[in-house]
C-alpha cells in the first residue's frame, strides 16, 4: 500500500462509516472509522492521515470543534465536510475551515451516492499524485 493513503472517517453513525470503508477500500484507501470526535482527537496526531470525512452533527463534539482542533494541531490533510445539515451550514463549516487554514477539500451532502464518493475519493487521490 502506498504511503498517503490512510483515510479517516469521524461519523457517528457506524453504517456510514461501513458504507464510506466499503467504496473507499476498492480505490486502495486504507480507512480508520471514528464515531466520536474523542477517540479521533487522540489518534488524528500520530496518524498519517492523506483525507479526513468529517461530519459536522455527533455527540459530546461535533464537526466545527474539530475543524478547530484540526487547525491548532496544524493537520495537512485534506478534509471533506460529509453532512445531512442544509447547504448553508455545510458551506459555512467549509468556509470555516478554509479561514483556519485547513486544506479544505470538498463538501457531500447526506445521503452520500456511491458515484458522487467514489468521484470525490479518486480526485483527493489524484491530487496527492499529481
């Protein structure tokens, strides 16, 4: 496996994250799935991580905290914002983490189709190879 293709997932809901894995793996992306933004928190530092999905709704720390602690930590990845909100916060989350610093990488609306993943997963691994 190439190095620089760890992706992570932070989504509180298990299924998502399985769904995110199960498209993800076939592109030759290795996946770490985080369903709370603690657990995340404690790996994302010794983590390799080349993509970040970030949902921006889950208990206990929700989406903008980690966009915040993202940018303290001073992450390189590229992050995508993967969210059931409206349009306008998605936007606002990205505009956000752009603000910080992040390397924003793109937003998906839930429910996330397999195609529009699939297009977003090969861009972000293009880019790292180009």
């Amino acid at each position: 496996m190439p190095k620089g293709r760890r992706l992570v997932i932070v989504d509180d809901d298990p299924a998502m994250g399985q769904y995110v894995r199960d498209v993800a793996e076939p592109l030759g992306y290795v996946v770490d799935v985080f369903t709370e933004g603690e657990g995340f928190k404690a790996a994302i530092g010794a983590s390799a991580a080349e993509l970040i999905i970030l949902d921006l709704t889950m208990p206990g720390t929700d989406g903008i905290e980690l966009l915040r602690y993202l940018s303290k930590i001073q992450i390189k990845a590229k992050i995508l914002i993967m969210s059931g909100f409206d349009s306008n916060i998605r936007e606002m989350a990205f505009l956000l983490g752009k603000q910080a610093n992040l390397a924003m990488f793109g937003i998906l609306p839930k429910p996330v189709r397999v195609a529009e993943l699939r297009l977003m997963l090969t861009e972000a691994m293009n880019e790292a190879d180009g």
